[in-house]
C-alpha cells in the first residue's frame, strides 16, 4: 500500500481503537457508511445546476463541506479495505489496468459510452 495510505490507515485503527469501535466495524456495515457518505456528498450538489455546482467551488463554506463529506466517504473507504484485507494502492491499480483494457484510447477518447457498446 502507498506510504500515505499505509500512515492514515494506521491513524485512522488509532482513533477507532482508542475508542473500542472495532466490535461495532463488521464489513456489511462499513460498506452501506460508505454508502450512506456517498449520499451526503451527493446531498451537496442537489437541486443544483452544473454551472452552479462548478461555481460553488469558489466558495469556502462549500469547500470545507465538500472536504468533510469527501474525506467521510475516503474514511470508510480505509476501514473497508482494512476490515477485508485488501491493499487499496493495489486494487486501484489493478482496477485502472482493467479499465484500460475495456477503454482502448482508439475507442473511447472523447466519447462517453460504456465499453460494452463499443
């Protein structure tokens, strides 16, 4: 795992031990956390336009909400990957490897289809 992942994952088994929350951290509901802090950083953009979303990010209040509500969903992300065993860095490469696969440049570039329509 990257070496920053690696120390905020450490960070991140500190806190929760500290306060004896790893009983109430099984993996069915770490996954529907990330799900349920997913949908508070979509609540963000809700109701709203493109343009007003692109423009909200000028606005610090937003940007201090949209950290929090990022870093919430980037959090659980960790205690998933922890909980399961799984090397997030690697995963992620090997998930990017994958899509390359699927997504060849000569396919895909500029256009927004799935790859099982090309």
């Amino acid at each position: 795992m990257n070496d920053s992942i690696v120390s905020l994952t450490q960070r991140l088994m500190q806190f929760r031990d500290n306060r004896d929350w790893r009983k109430f951290h099984n993996l069915k509901d770490l996954i529907q956390s990330v799900g349920i802090e997913a949908g508070e950083l979509m609540e963000l953009t809700q109701w709203k336009t493109t343009q007003d979303v692109d423009d909200a990010i000028a606005d610090p209040d937003f940007r201090v909400r949209l950290g929090e509500e990022l870093s919430d969903v980037f959090l659980y992300v960790l205690l998933v990957a922890e909980r399961a065993g799984l090397d997030l860095a690697e995963e992620a490469h090997r998930k990017i490897d994958l899509n390359d696969t699927k997504y060849p440049v000569e396919k895909a570039r500029g256009n927004a289809k799935k790859y099982t329509e090309f």
